[in-house]
C-alpha cells in the first residue's frame, strides 16, 4: 500500500519531509527527472556490469522487456551484492546484498527515491503517499491524517467487512467446486482485495464477484501499471514511435481512474450526515490536521484514493497469490497451517477479529511467500547529503539505488544456503531473532514504509485462515510458476482445483 509511517521529526529533515542542510536548515529538494548513476557515483567504475556491453546500447543482450526484475535477479547472482545495468545512455545502481541494504536503510543518511516505475505513476497519483516526493508537503500532511485510520481500534472496525466480502469469495469457489472446476487464483484474489479496500476505506461497492470480467477498475489499473513498467525499458527516443498507441491507451485509462474516484467522493460528499463513516474517506474529507489545522485538498484527495485503491488491493491479492501457490505445492506445510486453523478457531463460524493474530504459523506462511516473491519487489534509496556506501562507494547528495527485495530476501549471508527453498519456519521467533536487522523488507523501509502494512496483513492472514478450513487445495499437476511484472509481481496463469473439507468439530 502507500508508503509512509514515521513522522518527518523522527528522521532529521524538516518538518515536511525535505532532507536537512548540513547548517541545520531545510535544503533544496534534489533535482527532478531522471539521474543516471554517472552523476552520483564517483567510482562507478568499481561497480561490476554485465560482459558485453554494447557501445550507445548499454547492457540489453539477453534482457527482456516484460522481465526486467527477473532479469536483475539473474545478474545479480552472477554479479554480487552491487552491480549495475545500462541501456541506451541511462545506467542504475542496484543494491542486494544483506549488509549494503542494512546500511541504506540508515535514516539519517538516505531517504525514499521516487524514481523509475514509480515516477511514471506521478500523472494519475501525483503526490499521493506512494509517488511524493520527500520535499513535498502533502505526503506527511496525509500521513499525519490517515495514521490514526490503521490503528487497533480501526483495524477491528474493518474485520466485519473483510468477512463478508470473503464469504463472496467463498460462495464463488463454492461453485466452482461443486460444478468441478477450477478457480482462477490471482483473478479472485484481485477481485477480493479490490473489494475489501473499496468498502474498508470509501464505503464503495465495486460488485467485482458480480463480474465474468474484471472491473473495468482494474482493466485500467493494470494498464497504467504495465504502461509505467514499459516506459522504463523503452529507449526515450523510440518511446513517442512505440508508445504512441499505448499511450492513448493509458491517457484513457487514467481519465477512467480518475472518474471512477471523482464518483466515490461525489457520493461521499452527497451523502455525508452526523457521524458519517469513520473510514479513510472521511478522515480525508474532515479531519484537519492535529497539529496545523491543515486540511487536504480536493486534488490531493482524488490521488490518495487512488493511491490507497491500487496500491491496496495490488499488492496483497499478489501476497495471496503465491501464498496459495505454495501451500499447494507444500503438503506438509499445507497440513501444519490447515490443523493450526482447526485448533484456534474451532467450530466458530466466524473468527473475531483477535483470532487472527492467534494463526501464527499461517502468518509465517505468508512471510515466506513475501520473502520468496515480495509483490513490491524493490524500492530505491537516495542519499541525503554525500556519503559512502559501506564504507566503500561514494555517493553525492541525490544519488540513489535500487533495493532488489527479492534478491535482499535471498542473499544467502542472511538466509541460509538454500534460500530459493520455500520454509515458512525461518519467521518462527528464534530463528527472526538471529537474523541480522533490514534483511526482510516486503513493505519498503524507513519513514515512507507501508503505512497499510498492519491492514495488509491481517486481511491475508484472515482470508488464508478461512480458505484452509474451507478446502483442501490441490496443484495443477502442469503448472510451474511463472511470474508476471507490472511493477507489482503477480504469478501468472494460477489456477487450483478445490474440495470441500468437512466443517471442523
């Protein structure tokens, strides 16, 4: 979801989130647009790329346009810990390895980066929580305001709604049980966590489980995701040439996301009486900030609604995804996490909201998922004034790099000699407990990190706790995973057969 959670005095900048000047004052924001690494790396000689690099090309022999992270993933194991990519006069620093990561999750030397992907996302989400930049007011305005919307008291007021919209999806896979057939994994998730935001924070019912097709919502959604992931790896000069009609296409899907938010906050507006909704919305229609009396703007609401719509249903339904995929592919785990269910939540019918918390061993399930496929799967880091990277690399004021979260998650210093090895077990308290700090980051880091994290979580825990005392699930004897990129990771081609477990006693 958005990033955001510590307050700006909590890090050293100023109050709105702009990094402080060495004499105590708030400096000016680094420059805008891209920077390619030659600016901010001093020895970026030092820095391993991949063999046969081509003059004006860069490092594109054997990369694919639609796999740019798996890509990365392949040469960093072949590359270490820091290497760099290039492409047609543009070059990026990434960064995976466990000690390097820890060290630019330092506060008080580096900060978030809007850049690549998520700079692409600015046309429709602007400066919501996610795509703001650090010198912008807006993001820690919102934060301030929406911060009290995640707490335990929120948290339990949403419960009630996260079960009955998965009981719409259980009644769909009821069907699809009884008639025979599958269910299509990352379709349904989708649908269930697009729905669950919708009516958690803005009171909006997209009827998605009505649907054969997806909303068109999310028809829009991923076309402004794939388009953003698209202009990341298309040369500038071919963009205007090979993006013409793509990018008729987004322009349309944005007017659609943006429409489609303009209604929800109409009918808010409309139907507003005494005591209102206590959701999202309302916190960000009515509440005035604690401290300024602030308040945000009409435009700033429309971008954190879609903010909060798209991040917040994207990148849990894709947690799910794989959760399910690999509790398919895991009898063991599968029974272990199915029998905890059973011995928790007993014969209830529903589960309160406390209970949730109780499924410890599911929550580690979903940890390993994260680990193995983070759905963000990398965030970048800039550096807040010139410094060195472990000791080693020199960086300038605005250079930045890419976490690789899904290589971070692998690294072997951290995680073992068999890191690629699906084990829900690494999350039980003792081993968490000798791990090093910032080796497991699925909700980026530092004072922009999910601000939903908490509402993400318990949400999948929820939703697989019901859904393994609900089914057995059983693997496509065909399927190997294949990962789809669109910024967000989602498995591709997902689907499991399904039968109906006897009601626990």
């Amino acid at each position: 979801m958005a990033q955001t959670t510590r307050s700006a005095a909590a890090k050293g900048p100023d109050e709105r989130g702009a990094p402080a000047s060495p004499s105590g004052g708030a400096s000016t924001a680094p420059p805008k647009g891209f920077r390619s690494a030659e600016l901010g790396w001093p020895e970026l000689r030092r820095i391993p790329h991949p063999p046969r690099r081509l003059p004006l090309l860069g490092d594109i022999l054997g990369a694919n346009v639609r796999t740019p992270l798996q890509d990365s993933m392949r040469m960093a194991k072949d590359l270490g810990p820091i290497f760099r990519r290039k492409a047609f006069g543009k070059e990026f620093v990434f960064v995976w390895g466990a000690e390097l990561c820890a060290d630019l999750a330092d506060e008080s030397r580096f900060a978030k980066h809007v850049g690549l992907g998520v700079a692409n996302l600015r046309p429709v989400a602007g400066d919501g929580l996610f795509t703001a930049y650090n010198h912008e007011p807006n993001w820690q305005l919102a934060h301030d305001i929406l911060a009290p919307g995640f707490s335990r008291d929120a948290m339990a007021g949403y419960h009630p709604l996260m079960l009955d919209v998965a009981g719409q999806l259980t009644a769909r896979w009821d069907e699809r049980e009884a008639a025979g057939r599958s269910v299509d994994v990352p379709g349904d998730m989708t649908k269930l966590t697009l729905e669950t935001i919708a009516r958690t924070g803005f009171g909006h019912d997209f009827g998605s489980f009505e649907r054969s097709a997806p909303h068109p919502f999310v028809t829009a959604m991923v076309g402004t995701l794939s388009f953003a992931q698209r202009r990341n790896v298309v040369p500038p000069f071919l963009a205007p040439l090979t993006l013409r009609g793509a990018g008729r296409r987004n322009d349309a899907d944005m007017a659609y996301l943006n429409r489609t938010v303009d209604a929800v906050v109409a009918a808010r507006r409309a139907s507003s009486g005494p005591g209102g909704h206590g959701d999202l919305l309302d916190r960000m229609l009515e509440v005035a900030h604690p401290g300024t009396g602030e308040r945000l703007t009409p435009e700033n609401i429309r971008r954190q609604v879609i903010t909060f719509l798209v991040a917040g249903h994207e990148t849990t339904s894709g947690a799910l995804s794989f959760a399910l995929h690999y509790l398919s592919r895991s009898p063991d785990v599968l029974a272990r996490a199915r029998a905890e269910v059973d011995e928790v939540w007993g014969a209830e019918g529903e589960p309160a909201y406390e209970q949730v918390a109780k499924l410890r061993y599911v929550r580690r399930v979903l940890d390993e998922s994260l680990r193995l496929w983070p759905t963000a799967p990398g965030f970048a880091r800039e550096a807040r004034e010139d410094t060195v990277l472990g000791g080693v690399h020199p960086m300038r004021r605005g250079a930045w790099a890419l976490v690789l979260a899904a290589m971070l998650h692998r690294d072997p210093a951290a995680w073992g000699e068999r890191p690629e090895e699906f084990d829900p077990d690494r999350f039980a308290p003792s081993a968490v407990r000798a791990r090093p700090a910032h080796v497991f980051k699925p909700f980026g880091t530092g004072a922009r990190a999910c601000i939903g994290r908490q509402f993400a979580l318990h949400e999948a825990t929820l939703v697989l706790g019901l859904l393994l005392r609900r089914y057995d699930l059983h693997a496509e004897p065909g399927y190997r995973l294949r990962v789809a990129e669109r910024l967000t990771l989602m498995p591709d081609g997902l689907t499991l057969r399904l039968t109906r477990r006897a009601p626990a006693a």
